[in-house]
C-alpha cells in the first residue's frame, strides 16, 4: 500500500508516515523542509524497509504541486490514501485588526493546496476505481472562537470540501474522511506565533493535550477499515478539551 502525506515534516504527518511505515506501508512524504524529508526517508527506510519517496514543494504553488506529482513514475502514481495535512494557522486577531498576509497564508496553504493536491490526485483514484482520501480539518472547523476568524473558515471550507469530495468521489469507489482535531501540541502554535516558544507553550498550559501520535493513531484507523466502511469524519479533543472554547485547565 502507499501513502502520500503533505506536511510530513513536523507534527501529525511526521507521526503518521512513521506510524504507517512501522506498518508496512510505502510513503510519499512532502513538505518545504528538505532536509527533514531526507533524514526521514534514511530514517524511515533503516528502521522500517519501506519505500520511501520524498517530494519538496509548496503546496501553495499549483505549478509546483503539479510538477512534483508528474514526477512521479510507475508504482509510484499508484497512490492508494492521500493525506491532506498540510496546513498552519498564522496570527490570531480580531477581524479589523488581522494582517491580510497571514490571511493569504492560510486561504493559500489549508485550502487551496488542499485543492491543488486532491486535483492532482483523484483523477487517478477515479482511473483506478480505488483510494481514499482523509483530509485534515479541525474543531475550528466546526465551530468558530475569538480572533479565529480566517483559520476558522478555512477549516470550515475543509469541513464542506470533505462532504463534498465524499460525494463526488462515491461513484467512484473512492473513500473520503476528516479528522478534525483540538488542541495538540505539535509545532502548530509556534507557527502561529511566528516562533514565540513562550506564547505558544501557554497554549497547552495546565491541560494535556493531544500529541501527533494521538492523530497519527486515527488517521490509521481511519485507513485501515475493511474496504467496505467509510469513516466521514472524526472529531478528537483532548479529555480535558470540550470545545473550542471550554478547556478544563489545572
Ligand atoms: P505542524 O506545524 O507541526 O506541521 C505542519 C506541516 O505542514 C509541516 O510539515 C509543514 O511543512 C507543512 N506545511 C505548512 N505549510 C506548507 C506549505 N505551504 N507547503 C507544504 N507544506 C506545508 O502542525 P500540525 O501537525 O499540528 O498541523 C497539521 C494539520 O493539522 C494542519 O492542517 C493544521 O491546521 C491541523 N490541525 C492542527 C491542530 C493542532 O492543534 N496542532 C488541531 C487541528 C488541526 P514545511 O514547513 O516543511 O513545509
Ligand atoms: C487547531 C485547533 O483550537 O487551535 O486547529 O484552532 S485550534
């Protein structure tokens, strides 16, 4: 089986592509970073005996995501799960207040390469009659909370283009999912943060929160259901986490 995950390099798709080459599968991994993509692929071919293919693009740039998917050759266009990962939040302030350019980052990042990706991607499910697809929403998808404004509406839009996808896709026989996550601690906060460790740690303070192998666990159950389940969407918060807005701390 193979699996192309973006934003491999950190966080849940690090965890996953860990996770899934620990199981046997072979990977695409993508992200900027390209040196976290080769130590990944020794690490994960060493420890694992996978294949392991890395790809460095932005997923912003459609140019750059079709030239890195048409890259690929033989076996390798056999994609059977596509893993929508990549994604940031950036800044976190009131609507008359935000910084239109954080605004473009995350509208470009978590729903346009969401876009450009699946577009790549799903006409050769479709070809093969077979794949899946789990895309990475959030509970700011669900719901909205202060100053959340611009990312709470981008994973609204992954919430919709999850349901949507999922019809398109059923004649096909291609199975689609979200995972909508809360609080975990991954690099998340300090991407939004621009890298204020201290901000970003406060955010998980006198809680536990999820870790990105919490997810990773999921987004393996969630691929590894017999062929004739589909999981819609799975909403997973910390215990300590109700929703977006009610967080028991200590
Ligand atoms: P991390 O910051 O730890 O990881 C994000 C990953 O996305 C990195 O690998 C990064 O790679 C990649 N990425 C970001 N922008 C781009 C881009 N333009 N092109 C290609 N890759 C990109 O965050 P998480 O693991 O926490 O986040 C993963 C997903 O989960 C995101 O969609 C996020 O919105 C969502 N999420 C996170 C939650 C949390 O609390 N942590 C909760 C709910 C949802 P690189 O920088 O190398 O490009
Ligand atoms: C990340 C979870 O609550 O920080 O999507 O928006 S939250």
């Amino acid at each position: 089986m193979l699996a192309l995950i973006t934003g491999a390099t950190a966080g849940f798709g690090k965890a996953t592509a860990e996770l899934f080459a620990s199981k046997g599968w072979n990977l695409v991994i993508t992200g900027r970073r390209k040196v976290r993509l080769d130590v990944m692929e020794k690490n994960l071919k060493q420890n694992y005996g996978v294949q392991v293919k890395t790809l460095c693009f932005d997923v912003r740039k459609n140019d750059e995501v079709k030239a890195a998917i048409e890259s690929l050759q033989g076996e390798w266009k056999d994609i059977d799960l596509l893993v929508n990962n990549a994604g940031l939040a950036v800044g976190l302030s009131t609507i008359q207040e935000g910084t239109l350019d954080d605004w473009e980052r995350m509208i470009d990042t978590n729903i346009k390469g969401l876009l450009y990706m699946t577009r790549m991607i799903a006409p050769v499910m479709v070809a093969r009659k077979k794949g899946h697809i789990i895309n990475i929403g959030s509970v700011a998808g669900k719901e909205v909370y202060a100053n959340g404004n611009v990312y709470c509406a981008t994973k609204h839009a992954v919430d919709a283009l999850n349901r949507a996808m999922r019809i398109d896709l059923l004649p096909h026989g291609i199975r689609v999912s979200q995972i909508a996550p809360g609080l975990a601690e991954t690099e998340f906060s300090i991407v939004r943060f621009k890298g204020d460790d201290e901000r970003a740690k406060k955010v998980y303070q006198g809680m536990q929160a999820l870790t990105a192998e919490d997810i990773a666990e999921t987004i393996f159950w969630v691929a590894s259901r017999p062929a004739h389940v589909n999981i819609l969407d799975v909403v997973i918060t910390p215990a300590a986490q109700a929703n977006s807005t009610t967080v028991i701390r200590k």
